[in-house]
C-alpha cells in the first residue's frame, strides 16, 4: 500500500497550501506567530486605536467581586460589550451601578486572551442624561418604597417642644444659618451640628453615618441627644441632590431611632429621603419653624390659660354671690316680720300702763279708805276702850 505523501505538492511540485507537516514556502519570511503572539498584538492594536474611547448603553450583569472589582456588560438593540472596572474606580462611584441603568462610559478597549473577548476597562461611568437618572431614581424609589421603607405607618409624631435639635448638614453654606437664625426668632434652642458634605464624592456616605451617629448617642450622655434630627440642604438640580436618594442614607433615615424633618432643595425638589422621613420640610427655614413652636405664642397661650383658670376659681363666688343677692331679694323685709309683734307689743305696753293707773287708783282709794279709820279720835278711843276692858 502507497504511503501518503509528508506533504502536498502542486502541479508543479512546489508545496501546496496543506500538507501533513508544516514546511517553509517559497517567499515566505513570516515565522508562524504563538497564540500569545497574536493575542499580545491583538491587544496593543486595539488599546493603540481604541486607547480612550466613551461608551453609551444599559448595564447588565453587573456583579461586582469580593475583590471589589466590578464586571458588568454593556449593550444596546444590536451589540454587547464586556467591561471591567477596578476596585479603586469603582470605590468611586457617585452611584450604585444596576441592570437596565443606561451609563456612559469612559475607558480604554483592551482584549482578554484567556477567553479570546475583547473588553473595556472603565475608569469613570456616569448615568446617561437626567432621564435616564430620572428612571433610575424611579427603579430605585419602587424597590425601596416594595421594602416599605416608606410605610405611612412607620413614620413618628414629632416632639412638640424639643430640647435639642440636630442638625446634619455643611457647616459653611446657607442653610445652617438660616436654620439657626430662624430657631432663634421662634424658640431659642440648643442645637448640634455635625458637619457634613452634601454633594459630591462621598456626600452620600457621610449624612448617612451622621444620621446613625445622632441614633447611637446615649440619653444623659456627655453629648446630649437630640429629640429631633433636621437632614437639610440648599436647592440644585437632580445631579447636585443625587445625595440624597442613594440607598444608603434612606435606610440611615428609616432605621434612625430619632424623629428626623427632611429638608433637601427647594420646594418643588423631592428626594427619596423625603419619602422616608417623618416629616418633609420644603425648606431648610421651613424644618425649623416645623421644629420648634413659637415662644411668644406660647407664652400668650400659657397667660391666656392663667386668665382663664382665674376666672374658673372666681366663677363660682360670682354665681354665689348672685344667687345670694336673689334669694335675699326674695326674703321678706324685717319690719314687716317683727309688724304684727310690734303692734301687740305696743298693745301689751298700753295695757300694761292703763293697769298701773288703775291699780294705782284702787290702792289710794283703799289707802284713803284705811287712813279714814286710822284718824287720831278714832284711835285713841280704841286705844281707851280696849283699855278699860278687863
């Protein structure tokens, strides 16, 4: 039986295109390349080409490791790309990367040999226009408010007249003066404030460990807890307040054991931790007049309660008083009571005196009548008569 051939021939006996063993071609100066080879060159002509490139789509499967790298894909209608982004950009992020957000991503197109997948590495990702930012604060909203985290039964009354009032917010801007100034006008207090950032890298992390660090102080501690929370910050666009709707300060603000007022941007500006506060202020201004009551409304009150108890005590010696007056006015005159008595006494008086002359009468007419017989002649001849008589 005829061995085949160590390699293919043409019609011409020069090597063909295929054979068995691989032989050097006529012309040929090109060494065979290494798998390594290819990949390396694939990937400096596409990190050379496509050294900074900014990607636009929606992310998915977004994962990020316990290295704290994230891995995520980018797509639209027609193509999907791999992305990667490394612990210290994403560590970074002003946002928590989910599925179906639409980002626009900024990096370098590379190729990973081990899979034979060419990637972007992503150094920064923003969201994509405030729509998409819009939707993405809706997705999140929904999620949240599923957890109820902004149950209507969850929420506190808040304290009537507060002790002390926290307040978290940048120490240098408008709103912690005018907070102040405004408790001042009303009902001074004392007031606590812990210093944060309200925007930017880090803004978000911050108020939320503010918030918790009120909850975890001790009642009768050295530092005295506050009987109400006030989160508060000036107006800005959904960019500037994004702050504010990241998960991590709406659980702060709902898990917070201290009634909390949120007051972020103006009044048409709303945020996701104005759904999980007890009570949304419109404005910074506005949290503290909700805060505290007004001292002289409350001390016009407390004199007008004192008035009025006063006149609860004396109400009852009034109505006494005029219920006396009545029933004395009701009573009959004295003099008409002692009339009848007085006329008998005068009767019995002009009695007493016609029988005083009369037996005064009988007595000097007796007193005659005896003085008659008592005349001297008449004595002494009874006083012979009696005498002589043996």
């Amino acid at each position: 039986m005829p061995q085949p051939p160590l390699f293919a021939t043409g019609p011409d006996g020069e090597p063909g295109q295929q054979g068995l063993v691989a032989r050097p071609r006529r012309g040929d100066n090109a060494e065979p390349l290494t798998v390594t080879q290819i990949s390396a060159a694939l990937k400096r002509t596409v990190e050379d080409r496509f050294g900074h490139v900014r990607l636009r789509g929606e992310l998915s499967g977004v994962k990020r490791a316990a290295s704290g790298h994230l891995y995520c894909a980018l797509k639209d209608d027609k193509a999907v790309i791999d992305g990667v982004m490394w612990k210290g950009a994403a560590g970074a992020l002003p946002f928590v990367p989910e599925d179906g957000i639409e980002v626009v991503a900024t990096g370098k197109v590379t190729t990973y040999a081990g899979r034979s997948k060419y990637q972007i590495v992503i150094d920064s990702m923003e969201i994509a226009g405030e729509g998409a930012l819009l939707a993405l604060l809706e997705k999140t909203r929904l999620r949240l408010e599923a957890e109820g985290l902004f149950d209507p039964a969850r929420k506190r009354a808040l304290p009537f007249l507060p002790q002390t009032i926290g307040v978290v917010t940048s120490p240098t801007g408008a709103v912690i003066r005018d907070i102040l100034h405004r408790l001042a006008d009303r009902f001074p207090s004392h007031v606590l404030v812990w210093p944060v950032l309200v925007q930017g890298q880090g803004a978000a992390e911050q108020v939320a460990n503010a918030v918790r660090g009120f909850s975890g102080l001790v009642p009768g501690g050295k530092v005295p807890r506050p009987d109400i929370v006030i989160v508060a910050r000036g107006g800005g666009s959904v960019e500037d307040l994004w702050g504010f709707n990241e998960e991590a300060v709406v659980r702060a603000i709902a898990e917070s054991t201290i009634p909390i007022i949120s007051a972020v941007g103006h009044e048409t500006d709303t945020t996701l931790c104005d759904h999980a506060a007890d009570r949304r202020a419109p404005t910074p201004t506005a949290a503290a007049e909700i805060a505290v009551p007004v001292k002289a409304e409350l001390q016009a009150v407390i004199g007008d309660l004192a008035h009025r108890k006063k006149r609860c005590a004396l109400r009852p010696v009034a109505l006494g008083r005029e219920r006396l007056e009545a029933r004395v006015g009701r009573l009959p005159r004295p003099e008409s009571l002692l009339q009848g008595q007085t006329q008998r006494l005068d009767d019995l008086a002009e009695r007493l005196k016609r029988g005083l002359m009369d037996r005064a009468a009988q007595a000097r007419e007796k007193l005659q009548g005896d003085s008659a017989r008592l005349s001297a002649p008449l004595l002494r001849a009874r006083w012979s008569g009696a005498r002589v008589t043996p």
